[in-house]
C-alpha cells in the first residue's frame, strides 16, 4: 500500500528544503523568518534543539541526566553559532559579525573544557 503524504497548510508547502518533510507540523512556522544560506540546515539544528530541550524538560529527573542534556544542547549551540557564522560569511556580512560570533564560539567552548 503506497505511504500517505502528510497534508500541511499553504504556508508550509510554499517553504521548500531538504529537511521539511522531518518537521512536524508547527516547526516551519515558527522558523519562518530564517534567511537563505545554510538556513535549512540552521533550521533544522534549531528544531532539534528544541526537541531535546522538550523531551528532557518531561523526562529528565536526576543530575547526571540534566548534566548530559546541557552538555548536548551545549554541543549543538555551537554548532549553531558555526552554521550562524557560515551564513553571515557568504552573504558578506560585516566582519565585526563575524568576530563576535567567533568569540562566542571560543568561549562557549572554553567553558565546556572546565
């Protein structure tokens, strides 16, 4: 029996990606406004952050847990911010964009290392 196409609302079938179909309904709504570049891939990093952030929000309970989360969504803040910095370096942004943004990567990663 052929698989059952997911039907989705006007504004979401407009919006074309890679990734789109991995959304769930609400995501691309909510991530509407991201500009072109690597942006499917900074959605979708930020889709998944959230999903992490929302499972462990409802089913982490001890420290160790909460810890491993953090480390994770740590992980993947700074792969956001290297995806951030990709994009504003091929739509020529202003380099001072691109060193604050480097910064934070350093010290985001510094702080990890502790």
């Amino acid at each position: 029996m052929p698989r059952k196409r997911k039907t989705r609302p006007d504004s979401i079938t407009r919006r074309k990606g890679l990734y789109l179909e991995y959304f769930r309904p609400a995501e691309p709504e909510v991530l509407s406004g991201t500009p072109p570049g690597v942006s499917e891939e900074i959605d979708l990093l930020r889709v998944l952050i959230r999903r992490v952030f929302e499972t462990a929000d409802s089913s982490a309970q001890t420290l160790e847990e909460w810890v491993d989360v953090l480390s994770a969504l740590g992980m993947a803040n700074i792969r956001l911010a290297r995806l951030l910095r990709a994009q504003a370096t091929l739509n020529g942004s202003d380099g001072g964009m691109a060193a604050a943004l480097s910064a934070a990567i350093s010290q985001v990663s510094r702080d990890f290392k502790l």
